[in-house]
C-alpha cells in the first residue's frame, strides 16, 4: 500500500514522463486488477476499472504462455489498433503499467518513457 | 487484500463467485447487473466461450458508497467452472476479499460441489490465504428444480457436505428467477466489509 507522497510522487512522475509526452491514457494498476492510479487526457472514454479487470486477466494468461515455452516471463505487450495502440508493461511482480496512444507518437518513444517512469516508481517504492 | 488509495480516497474491494461449472455463478451477476442497471457505471465484463460458458471471467464492478470518507467500489467476479480452468481460477483468485461459494443442488452434482470446495481450499492456499478466515457465504443454487421434480439435494444435506466445518451463512437460491442473489450479495458484502474495516481503518 502507498502512503499519500508516494502516490503523489508517481502522479507526479506519469504527469510529467508520460502524459506531458503525449500518451492519452495512463494506469498504474496490481495483479489483481485494481487501479492505483488512473491517468486520462480528456479525449479516451475508457471504462478504466473494467479495463483494468482484463489487462490483469490478460497479463496472468501471458506469463502462463511464456512459462509454457521456458521464458520466466514477457515483461512487455503491444496491442495496435487502427486508432489507439496499447502498451503494456511491468512494473514489478505486483504492479503493471498501461499506456494508450495515438499514431502520432511512436512505440519507441513510449518504450522509452515507460522504461524511465517504471525505474522511478521501483524508487519510490523502495 | 483490498487496495485503498489514501489519495483519491477509494477502496477496491474484490469478491469472487466461486464454484462447480454451470452451477450459477455467472447467473448471479446477470441478475445483480440487470437489477441494478441503471444505478451501475459500468458495464458487466464476460469473457465466454463460443458455447456461452466463462472462459476467464465475470467481472461487475459497483459502488456502495463511503466508509469514514473512502468511497467503496465493489468488484464482483467469476471463476470459470470447468474442471481444465483450474490455472485460471487461481489467477481470479488473487488479491480476493470475500468468496460467495455457488454449489448447484442437483442430485448428480453433490460430488462437484464437494470438489469444488475442496480445490477452493487448495486454490487459496497458493495466494497464502486460508478459507476458515476468508469472508464466505454459501448459496445453494437452482433450489426452483424441485417444482419440476428434478431430484435436489435437501439443504441440511449440502449443509453437511460443505458447511459442517466453515460454518459460514448459507441461502437457498434461484439465481435464474433472482431468488436469494441481493440478500447473498448483501451478506458478502457486509461481511468483506467488516473484514477490512478491522484491517484497514
């Protein structure tokens, strides 16, 4: 569980890092399904909460891939659309981080800024 | 364990339906998403196989208003109930506050319900969480087969088989007609509650 600065700090990183980046949306979220921090530029109508339920589902179902074929795990997904693109990584055994963007910004980018966020978060945390 | 954000004042609260396949699990939440319809945000989330069984999950989240200024967001869950999703039922399993176990009362279904439990027990134990101390409320389904004299097992029966020792409250149910599903709801969500505010606030 995070104390008050700590959640104030990685909404404070994410503003910053990511959605000052141009990424539409952000979730910070656990294993379990439930968002620790919610992140949403305005112009995505996301149904975070349900969201989230699946993305926990989907990571749970991958791990199990990656063990089936010898990996200890896939710390990275990329779902592309036509529209919006989602980018899924882990922050730690517990944690993943989400984000959602547009064409105009590239998956590289994205990779990057998230590589930088979750090392910061990892800090806070510790 | 619930997770409480000090800093948007909310708390997420996980209750799983758990239980044998096609005992009414899914059924339940059918019944709470479209009684509550209008008062819900969101919509109810299934993940269901071509032949309309649960292949991950149901999910059905809601809000029950505020504990001493947190507001309480309520996240309803399935397990798949087919005996080969048992991987898939430890993932739902993670994180769980309170568990509605749904056994099925049809005479042939005596043994899956005790199987059921019995892996419940065992599902929880890898997230080091016991059943005897977990919120639990026992809802014994599909009590409406007897008019149609459909061979049911009668209640101190299934009491005996998988209530003996947890001693948890237990509803007959219809989940079909929505027999007995909000007082169940009500129950586990009281009790998830309780839980929580003793290990919380």
């Amino acid at each position: 569980m995070f104390n008050k600065s700590q959640l104030d700090a990685i909404d404070e990183l994410i503003d910053s890092r990511l959605m000052g980046s141009g990424i539409d949306c952000v979730i910070l979220m656990n294993q379990a399904g439930n968002t620790i921090a919610e992140h949403n530029i305005g112009n995505t109508d996301v149904d975070v909460k349900a969201f989230a339920a699946l993305a926990a589902g989907n990571f749970a179902a991958v791990d199990a891939m990656a063990k089936l074929v010898g990996e200890s795990e896939f710390a990275l997904l990329f779902h592309k659309g036509e529209k919006v693109n989602v980018h899924f990584s882990k922050v730690n055994h517990e944690m993943f981080i989400i984000t959602m963007f547009n064409k105009q910004i590239t998956l590289g980018l994205v990779r990057l800024k998230v590589d930088e966020v979750v090392n910061s978060i990892l800090e806070i945390c510790n | 364990m619930a997770l409480v954000n000090v800093k948007t004042k909310e708390v997420q609260v996980k209750i799983v339906y758990y239980g044998p396949g096609r005992g009414g699990k899914t059924t339940n939440l059918e019944y709470i998403n479209k009684k509550y319809r209008e008062r819900l945000k969101t919509q109810m989330v299934s993940l269901k196989t071509h032949d309309d069984r649960t292949l991950f999950f149901d999910f059905l989240p809601f809000d029950v208003g505020k504990i001493k200024g947190f507001q309480i967001v309520i996240q309803l869950y399935t397990v798949p109930g087919q005996v080969k999703y048992n991987e898939t039922r430890k993932v739902v399993l993670g994180g769980v506050d309170g568990i509605v176990f749904v056994a099925d009362v049809q005479l042939n279904q005596r043994k899956r319900n005790i199987e059921s439990l019995n892996q419940l027990y065992e599902n929880l134990k890898t997230h080091q969480l016991d059943l005897f101390k977990m919120p639990l409320v026992m809802q014994y389904n599909k009590i409406d087969l007897k008019n149609q004299n459909i061979p049911i097992i009668p209640s101190r029966i299934m009491q005996k088989d998988l209530n003996s020792h947890l001693k948890a409250p237990a509803f007959e149910a219809s989940a079909l007609k929505g027999g007995n599903v909000i007082p169940t709801l009500k129950r586990i969500v009281s009790m998830t509650l309780a839980s929580i505010q003793d290990e919380l606030f």
